[in-house]
C-alpha cells in the first residue's frame, strides 16, 4: 500500500504541470487558429487583435515548453526514475507530436471553415 500512496502522492504533484501544459497547448490552438482566421477574413479587422491573438499563441508555446521542461526534471515517480534516455525521448516526442497534430488539426479546420 505504501508504494501506491507515494504514486499517488507523486502523481498529484505533477497534475499542476499537466494541466499547465494542457493549458499552454490550448492556448497555442486558440490564438494561432484565431489569427489565422482573422487574417484570412475578407474585411481584414483593424487594430491590433490579430497581434493579440499571435501573442496568445506564442505566449501558449512557451507555457507548454516551460511545463513539459518542469515536468522532465520533477521525475519524483518510481516509475519515471526507471526510464532510460531512449524511452524519455520517445515520451518527449510523443507529447510534441499531439501537440503538433491537434494544431494542425484546428488550423486545417479553420481552413476549411474560412473557404
């Protein structure tokens, strides 16, 4: 029992991180997708919300860079002590590569919507 409760224990210490980087990834989505909607619009708005939503997207990668690092160094988890360089790089590239696809995702529907 004890080595489920210092999972759990360990766990919850990182879901701040997780939501974190959950965050800075939608965040990402949000204000990239929106500017590129915004610039594609046919009355292009004036202003400076296209900037706005840029800085939202950019701000959002940076959140998501700075958790997935913070995460990576709190390796508090019996089980994520035990992972070799190999299988921590494949974790880090499986993460980007969600991350990259649900951008993709959401700029191809902004695409197809703005046609």
């Amino acid at each position: 029992m004890g080595k489920i409760s210092r999972q759990a224990k360990s766990e919850f210490r990182q879901l701040p991180l997780i939501l974190a980087k959950f965050l800075g990834g939608m965040m990402a989505v949000v204000g990239l997708s929106a500017a590129v909607f915004l610039a594609t619009r046919p009355p292009v708005p004036a202003g400076g919300i296209q900037v706005l939503f840029v800085l939202l997207g950019v701000s959002g990668i940076v959140v998501f860079i700075l958790s997935s690092r913070a995460l990576a160094k709190r390796k508090a988890d019996a089980a994520y002590e035990g992972l070799d360089a190999r299988d921590s790089v494949r974790l880090s590239v499986l993460s980007w590569m969600l991350f990259l696809v649900v951008v993709a995702l959401f700029l191809g529907i902004v695409l197809f919507l703005t046609r």
